[in-house]
C-alpha cells in the first residue's frame, strides 16, 4: 500500500510539473520546453539592456522599455555594448539549427536575463515570454501599486509548431478605425500570433482608398447604420442618407502595415470577389450582368440572400459579371494597387458563397461559356479565378481563396484557404481522416491555411445563445483547444504543403471594437496554441489555469474578454411522460452549480446540482450560476423553460 501511495505520489508530482499548473508560470502558447530552476530574479530599480544593433528590433527595445519602466517606476538604459547588462538580447552566431527563424532561448537566474535567438523575430518572441513571467500588474499604463518585480529563474528552448498562425480581422461588415486595428496586432503579437488577414471589402463596405477608382470609397464605403439581428433588418429606404462606415486611405495602410512589421506581424489584404461585391458594383453599376444595377446600394444588413436553398439563391445580384472585359480591367487597377500597399506575399481574392442564380440569366454568361468550352457554373467561376490569379500574379503576388476556388478546377499556382471541411461533411472530426479541402489541394502541390468553422470561426457564439449576440452556431473555447490543425489523413510529403491555421472574425454581429475583442479572447489563446505549442503537451486543465492568468493581464490592460467558458451548456430532453429533464454541463472543471426554478436569485446556498433535473410543473424558468470555491465565478443565467422545451421538441 505505501509502494501504491508512493507512485500516485511521484505521479502526482510528474505531472504537475509536465502540466506547468504553478500559478506563477502561465504562459501562452505554452512553450517547447521549459525547465524551472530554484531562485528567482528580482527587477533591480535600474534596468540596463544590451541590445544588437539591428533596425528591426528597435521597436521591440522601445516598447520593452516602456513596459518595464512604467508600470515599476525603476530607470531602464539601453546599451548597445553592455556585458554586464541585466537584460541582454542576443542573435546567435552561427544559428542555432533547432530554433528555426521564430524561435529563441531564454534563460532566467538570479542575476541576469539573456534571449537568443536567430533572427530578430525570435528576440521579440522571447521578450513576449518574458512579459507573461512578470505579475500581471507589468500590463499598467500607470505605475503600479507593486512593491517588488520577481520572476522564477528558468530555462526555456521555444519555437512555433506552424509558421502561419494568424487571426482574420473582417473590417468590411463594421468598420473600425487604424488605432483599433493596431490595438488588435499588438494584442495577437503578444502571443506569437504572426498574421493578421484583413477582410476589406464585402457586401457592407469598401474599406481602403484605391485612387484610380474613387467611388469605391465615395459610394461603396458608406451604408445607413441599423443596429440589431444583422441579416434581418428591414429594407432600407432609398432615399435615406449612407454616412455610416469609413475608409483607410493608402497613408493609413502604410502606417498600419509598418506598425504591424515593427511587431513581426504581417498583413494580408484580402478583396472579396466575384461574391460579396455589392459595394464593388454599388459603386460601378458597370461590372454587373444584372440590368438595374445601378438602382442598388450597398448593403446595411438587409437580406440578400436566401440561405434556406443549397446552393443558396441571391435576391440581389452581388456578383461581377465574369464574361465583362471591363470587370478585369477594374480589377487590375485594384490589384496595382493592393499589391503595392501590402509588402506580403499572398494576396486573398476570397471566391466564398457565389451565387450563380443571375448568372444562369445572363446571355453574356452563356456566350462565355460556349466560347470558353464551360459546362457548369462553377466552371465559370474557376474560369474568372484563373484570369485572376494570372492579375494578382502580374503585381509580383501570389494568389489565394477560399475552398471554393477548388470547384470546376484550381487556378495553377493558388493558395486555398479550407473553411468548409467539415460544415460540408467532407469530414467529421478533428483527426479529418477522409479527403478534405486541404487534403485535396496540399495533394496537388498547394498551400493551405486551415481555417474550419466548426474550430476557429470566433464569430460563433461562445456560450448559451441566451447569454450571446445570436449566430446560427456554437464554438466554446474547449473545442477551439481541441483543433488538430494537420490533416491526419494527409501523406507526409504532402504536409509542408499546410502552411497553419488561423481564426476568422466576421463582424456581421460585431458593432465595436469592444465586442470584437470579448469575440476574440480567449479563443485565440487557444488557437496561438494550436499553431504553435507541441500537440503533445496539450492538457485541457493547465490551458484553464493559464487562460486566468491572462485574464488577470487584461483585467489590467483593460482588455475585454469573454468570461463564458464558466457558463454551463444546457441539454434538455423530452421525457416518455411528458416532463423536461434538463442536464448542466461544465466547460471548466471543478465548478459547482447552484440553481432555482422559484424565480429568485440563487447562490451558494441554493441546491447544488448533481444529477439531470425535472423542471416542476408550471415552472417559468431555471435560474443557475457556477462557483468555485465557494465564490461566484460565472454569470447569472436565467434560462426559459419554454426555450428548454423549444429544444427538446426540435430534438
């Protein structure tokens, strides 16, 4: 019996410390390898830093001093020659094979701080690192009420899992302003989220100044404000004045691309078309196969589509005409100028959700197709990708889409991004055993970006559609933390081919900057964990503990986080008599669950929940929240019981 306690013991032990559950570390993405030495090293009240002399790392020392000096109130100097330094960041001569062009080394003792790395990248990783080693008081603007800065003394060998690990930031449906937009790179920076995809124009608007095509911005970036369930305002008055939405002039982009470099981000735009591109043809009626179009504006949020028929069916043409000329002229000339603003390779034409009921009535549409050969619909679309992918390359970029470019053929050299896989029934797990998107296009010497609704659309709701602004679907953090991000179905040789993943904000729902984030965080802690951290290491529990820790950090930074991974889902089932039996379950372990069906407010010292309840007969409603500890942790939630029983019903 003592040989028994004795190895549930060391086990315990063993795996606490794999898990790294010790409040005091608490990084994300978790790191590669971390070893925890006794000691700690305490922030003296004069900080110096050797740095090397290299101009991209000039901001990262900036920003490093700003962080250190304002929050602590101590003396921070920067050196360029100073061995003796307490902070030193180092780029290692000759490279060290194991660390890639991202990864670094940091080594913390009792006296001194050193990060390596090759290249600049990994230096500014290794300062994000050292950030989260601090209290969470380190992410004031203002000096804090801290009376000693002390960090465990350890040794850390990082590098990322995926070199795209990236957040989709849709700026077209609801615009937000450049300082927001830099706000958000520097949130995803700081944990090794290293690209930003910036969706710039859609149905809703237009959002970056192309000066050889000034409507696009005096016209397409402007619709009449409606606030409400997105999809289902009311049609808008003609006559009603469009001044809601905004534009970011070429300055702006200059300024945000360098802000983003400056932070190893990068930025890649992407024009929405032959789909998506009412506010494209709002502003040139021209582009269209549809007589009339020149009466359309671009879209506030009415419907346009019919979502009920698969394919769905435009009500509104927002298409481009594929057999007009002038459409790849305009695009040409919008391209020349993306190309130019946006140093990054790739250049994302999306291709999503095209609808081909108009251009099933278009005779100029079925000229083309007898002309081209085209036996189906979607062979016209690929027929329009292709002569873009032949623009988009002529600017020296590369071309990528969404996974419907792979319909009717995919254009040579075409980058995909798979958003459907599983949504379609292609697959059905996060292992994707049988072909997929990805599978398909890596297999035929592609680049893929997974981006699967079902694991990284943070549009969704993230806890009880009671509690959440209502979208057709549910993604909790711990199915985001459970994204396998390599196909497993996919032949080894063909898996250099999935370059990462990233998360997609649509912001059809998302009205500001603040929700944006509350949509934002955490998921995409879990998804710079997915891309990043060894699948291996991953543990559901450690990641929790984590995640509270970086909300201490934006408690701090007053950053907006969405607290539902504490709310319990509710599963409601019709019973043979007739009753309701409601079953509660729990995201996070660990958490009690008080409840009351007699209206009033419950708390610790109401019944617990332990087992499926019966809702009592003429019950309104079931009133529940999570405690841990005995202390209220997650939010109120008053359920109807007619909801409940709507569910079952629909069961």
């Amino acid at each position: 019996m003592k040989k028994i306690s004795l190895f549930v013991c060391c086990l315990g032990v063993y795996f606490t410390a794999f898990c790294n559950i010790d409040s005091s570390i608490a990084i994300i993405p978790q790191p590669v390898k971390l070893e925890k030495k006794t000691g700690s090293f305490m922030l003296p009240h004069t900080v110096t830093i050797q740095t090397v002399e290299t101009t991209e790392l000039k901001q990262t020392v900036v920003d490093l001093q700003k962080r250190l000096s304002v929050p602590t109130g101590y003396k921070v100097l920067i050196s360029g020659n100073m061995p003796t330094a307490v902070i030193q960041l180092m780029l290692n001569k000759p490279n060290d094979g194991v660390l890639g062009d991202e990864g670094y080394t940091l080594s913390v003792t009792s006296k001194q701080i050193i990060i390596k790395a090759n290249k600049p990248a990994g230096v500014f990783y290794g300062v994000q690192t050292l950030m989260q080693l601090f209290p969470a008081a380190i992410e004031d603007s203002v000096k804090a009420d801290v009376t000693e800065w002390k960090i465990p003394c350890l040794e850390i060998t990082d590098y990322p899992k995926f070199s795209w690990r990236g957040l989709m930031f849709d700026v077209s449906r609801h615009f937000f302003t450049k300082p927001e937009v830099e706000k958000y790179i520097d949130q995803m920076a700081k944990y090794k989220l290293n690209l930003l995809h910036l969706h710039l124009a859609d149905d809703e608007g237009w959002r970056v100044e192309i000066k050889s095509l000034p409507n696009l911005t005096k016209v397409g970036a402007y619709n009449a404000k409606r606030v409400g369930h997105f999809g289902d305002f009311k049609p808008i008055p003609v006559n009603e004045p469009r001044t809601y939405g905004g534009f970011y002039t070429q300055d702006d982009i200059k300024e945000m691309v360098q802000y983003a470099k400056e932070r190893f981000v990068n930025i890649m735009p992407e024009i929405d078309v032959p789909g998506h591109s009412l506010a494209l043809i709002a502003s040139y009626p021209e582009l269209s196969c549809t007589a009339g179009a020149e009466n359309y504006k671009v879209r506030s949020g009415e419907e346009i589509m019919d979502w009920s028929q698969n394919p769905p069916v435009a009500l509104v043409d927002n298409t481009l005409c594929p057999a007009n000329e002038k459409v790849y002229v305009y695009l040409d000339k919008i391209m020349t100028e993306i190309a130019a603003l946006f140093p990054f390779a790739y250049i994302h034409c999306g291709g999503d959700e095209c609808p081909k009921n108009f251009w099933a009535k278009s005779d100029s549409v079925h000229a083309l197709m007898q002309k081209e050969n085209l036996k189906t619909y979607e062979e016209v679309q690929s027929y329009f990708e292709k002569r873009l992918e032949k623009i988009v390359e002529s600017k020296g970029k590369r071309f990528m889409g969404w996974d419907e470019i792979l319909e009717g053929g995919l254009a040579p050299d075409a980058a995909v991004m798979d958003w459907r896989s599983w949504k379609d029934g292609i697959s059905t797990d996060s292992t994707r055993k049988n072909t997929s998107a990805a599978v398909t296009a890596a297999s035929m010497g592609h680049n893929v970006v997974m981006t699967p609704t079902e694991f990284v659309y943070i549009d969704y709701m993230q806890s009880d559609s009671l509690m959440e602004p209502y979208v057709y679907s549910t993604l909790r953090l711990n199915k985001v933390y459970s994204f396998n991000v390599m196909p497993a179905g996919i032949d080894q040789q063909y898996q250099k081919y999935i370059l990462g993943a990233q998360a997609n904000l649509w912001t059809e729902q998302v009205y500001n900057f603040r929700q944006a984030e509350y949509m934002t965080w955490p998921r995409a802690f879990a998804l710079a964990e997915d891309t990043w951290s060894p699948s291996a290491n991953k543990n559901w529990d450690d990641f929790v503990n984590r995640v509270e820790q970086q909300f201490k950090r934006f408690n701090v930074e007053e950053v907006k986080y969405a607290p539902s991974m504490y709310d319990p889902e509710f599963i409601p089932a019709l019973q043979p008599d007739s009753t309701l039996k409601i079953e509660l379950k729990n995201e996070v372990n660990g958490l009690d669950i008080y409840y009351s069906f007699d209206n009033s407010y419950p708390d610790k010292f109401y019944p617990k929940y332990t087992a499926p309840l019966i809702a009592p007969v003429d019950a309104m409603q079931l009133k529940v929240i999570t405690y841990r500890n005995g202390k209220p942790i997650g939010r109120m939630i008053a359920m109807p019981i007619k909801v409940l029983m709507g569910r079952a019903t629909q069961k």
